[in-house]
C-alpha cells in the first residue's frame, strides 16, 4: 500500500455545496477534555503535512484534519464558468 493509500484509507469523505471534502478524524490517546483542534492546511499544501505532528498534537486532543476542495484527496470543484441573463 502506497503513503497516499494509507493516508486515504485513515480518512474519510463527506459532500458539501461546493463538494467533496476529504477529513481525518484522529480522537485524543487520553481523555483531558479539551476542545477539539481543527486544522485546515495552508497554500499550496494538503492534511497530509500533518501527518508527523498528529501523534504529539492527539495525546490529549481531538484532531480533525481538513482537506480543503480541489486539493490532494479532496473533490475538484465546478470550476465551469456561468452566466445568466
């Protein structure tokens, strides 16, 4: 299994007005009741940049990576060019 089916295989997708978007849902090792963290990755960079930092980053917090449309993993949006009367 290649890095990027790894990376697929620990995510998810979900569907939204613009697409589909690709999360990473990795809960807290220990319960510290913390609000969850949710990282959403720079230009031009995807949720996998944070895969190095996820194990310090989920010892005591929810971490929820997301992949922005149209990059890495996530759907590409209709980018088609419209007009109405």
């Amino acid at each position: 299994m290649t890095v990027l089916e790894e990376w697929r295989a620990r995510g998810a997708f979900t569907n939204n007005d613009v697409g589909e978007i690709f999360y990473v849902d990795v809960p807290a090792q220990t319960d510290a009741g913390l609000d969850p963290i949710l990282i959403i990755h720079g230009y031009p960079s995807c949720s996998y940049d944070w895969v190095n930092t996820l194990p310090t980053l989920s010892q005591r917090l929810r971490v929820v990576l997301l992949e922005l449309p149209g990059f890495a993993l996530a759907g590409r949006p209709d980018t088609r060019a419209t007009s109405r009367p």
